[in-house]
C-alpha cells in the first residue's frame, strides 16, 4: 500500500525533518534539534504541528440530525451552542471505544475531528448508525495545521486576525489569502493554541507565515511528550476497543444529562460502570529514580501480583523525570499508592500520582 504524504511534506522534507510511517502517512517525527528541545521550545513559544492526517468529517443536515448523533455520542448536542466544540467518542454496545474525537457544531451541521489510523473506519460506522440519511464528507482537500504554546495567539492573531477572541474549545470560520479557514481553539499539548483547517494549497505558504513570525515545526515525538505530561490519552494506547470511558477516567466529557437519561450507543454499559465501578482504571504513575517504563510494562503491587500494565511511558522534558500512564485493578489506584514495575526481568518502584503531570494552561470561556 503507498504511504501518504500531507501538503506540508516538502516543507518538512526542507526543514530536513526524520519521517516515520504513521497511520499510513509519511510523518515527521523529528526535526535536526531533536524531540527534547521541541518539546521545550512548545511549552515556552509556540510549535507547529502538521495533523493533516487526521479525518476532518463534515456532516450536514438539519435539526434531526442533532437528536440522530445524540443515538451514537454521550453528548448534549442540542444545547451544545454554534462553533462549541466537545472532546467525545464513538463507541460499540459495551462501550468499548473506537475512537475518540472533537466534534464542533457548524451552522450547517458538525465537523468531527478523527484519529488518522481510525478515520476511514469511522466514516463507515457513521454512516451506518445515521442510515446514510445525511451529506457526510469525510474531506482530503483541507490540511490541518495546528499551533501550540503560550506565543501561539500572538503569533497565529497577526496572521488571521481576530482569532485571539476565541475561547478554549470555540472556533469560527476566519479568512486566509481570500480562502476561508476554520480556527478552533484547541489542540492536545496541554497549551493553549490552535488548530486550522485550511485548503491543502494554501497550507504550506500559512505555514510559512507562522514559522516566519517565530514558530518553529515540531514532531510527532515532541507531540507525544506533551500529550502525555498533560495527561492525555492517544488512541492505541490508552483508549481502544476493550477500555471504556469510565475505566479511562473520561466519565467528565459525558455529558450530565446523558449520563442520567442514557439512550446512546453503549449507556447501558457505561451506567453499570458508574453504579456498580470499573475494575480497572486509568491513572497516572510516577517511576522512582530514572527509570521509564514503556508501553506494555506490567504492573505489580507491593507483593508481586499483577494488577496491570503500562499504556504509555516517556521521559518528562517539563517535569524533568520519567512519567507513566497505565491501567491498573481500581483498589490500587488511590494517589501515592506504591507499585512496582517490571522492566527487562527486573521489578522497580513507583507511585501512583495525580493528572495532568504538567498543569495544562487554557484560555477558558463560557460554552
């Protein structure tokens, strides 16, 4: 199968960027100054990060469409204003999830941001769950180009003016070079910054306009980084089709509402969850000394039973040390809880400790 390039890949091949393959596109992981120093530059600055991978899935209709997603998400679409957005999943019957996603409300109908290695499957289930009823438009014309960091505002206002006067999780349609754009406030670093919606022709001279005014190209490495000092799980990892929302610790992003009246894909579940408690849950975990524990470690209490295992591990550029999340049985899970891990035969010790690593910084608003 050829692998796919986004309408920025000469810009990165330019900025002499390290690809892999992911979710069947070639992607920048890295670039010459390494993971470490872009994480940090992001924290302090503002990063740009090439998501065009990721599906922009618009869906058009009228007010049934609203009562038809509310079926399939555990969201309260109907009170939920113009141009707000809600971090939600897709998920089957017992609640397992395939995928995880932002869907904002257009005039017209929604735009739903999905996972690259998701995207295709997605629009399919979609699709089925809605009986084909509505125009969806799972879109390759669009880049997605997002910037993250305290100087993002500054940075990406000079350049689509009044986008400063969005609020986290709020976006609008915005003009670059006479072409509309899309600007929501958002993004997964834990920043406040942006993500842009753009025509794949213009993507690369917008681009070039932010790195031009101080930003600088980041890597999937560095986005890694600092989803994950945020505490934010990435789809594989944390979430798939054997986790649900409460066992992920994301019982927040279902709406109250729902969560009391049910009648989406998988409530049922979720509700047995609430009421009677997962027996697993996501938490974060702090290895002591030096040591990073990667994906799929195993998790130890205090004599040497398995309680679970590792989801995702890195060193902390931030935090300065190593950091952890992972699933492990709920009566372990209480802050400060010691554990062991078990890496390469050996067993270590480490804490069970609070999320977000990192305290996440967002402009909110009221939505």
């Amino acid at each position: 199968m050829e692998i796919k390039k986004t309408s920025l890949n000469k810009l990165h091949q330019d900025n002499q960027a390290k690809f892999v393959e992911f979710a069947g596109y070639e992607m920048p992981i890295q670039y010459s100054k390494g993971v470490i120093e872009e994480h940090k530059f992001t924290r302090e600055h503002a990063g740009i990060f090439d998501v065009s991978h990721m599906g922009q899935l618009f869906v058009y209709g009228n007010e049934n469409l609203t009562s038809d997603l509310e079926k399939i998400f555990p969201l309260d679409l109907k009170n939920l204003q113009q141009n707000c957005s809600k971090y939600s999943f897709l998920m089957n019957e017992e609640a397992g999830v395939y995928d995880d996603l932002i869907i904002t409300k257009l005039k017209d109908g929604y735009l739903i941001i999905l996972n690259a290695a998701c995207k295709e499957k997605d629009f399919e289930i979609l699709s089925t769950k809605l009986s084909k009823k509505y125009k969806m438009e799972l879109n390759t014309d669009r880049a997605l180009v997002a910037i993250q960091g305290p100087k993002s505002v500054d940075i990406l206002n000079e350049i689509i003016n009044g986008v400063k006067d969005l609020t986290f999780m709020t976006g609008n349609w915005f003009e670059f070079n006479d072409q509309n754009v899309f600007v929501t406030r958002s993004g997964y670093t834990g920043e406040d910054g942006f993500e842009v919606s753009i025509i794949n022709d213009e993507a690369e001279e917008f681009t070039k306009s932010l790195i031009n005014k101080g930003a600088k190209l980041i890597g999937l490495g560095a986005r890694d980084t600092l989803r994950l000092e945020a505490g934010l799980c990435l789809y594989g990892h944390e979430l798939d089709l054997n986790k649900t929302p409460v066992e992920a610790n994301l019982k927040w992003a279902i709406s109250k509402e729902r969560l009391s009246n049910g009648g989406f894909v998988g409530s049922d579940k979720i509700m047995s969850q609430i009421k009677k408690g997962a027996k697993q849950i996501r938490v974060g975990i702090k290895p002591e000394g030096r040591l990073i524990a990667r994906e799929k470690t195993k998790i130890f209490n205090l004599t040497e039973t398995p309680i679970g295992e590792i989801t995702s591990g890195t060193f902390g550029p931030s935090v300065n040390g190593p950091i952890a999340m992972g699933y492990i049985d709920k009566e372990f899970s209480k802050i400060d809880t010691k554990i062991l891990l078990e890496v390469r035969g050996k067993k270590y010790p480490a804490n069970i400790c609070k999320l977000p690593f990192y305290k996440k910084s967002y402009v909110k608003g009221v939505n």
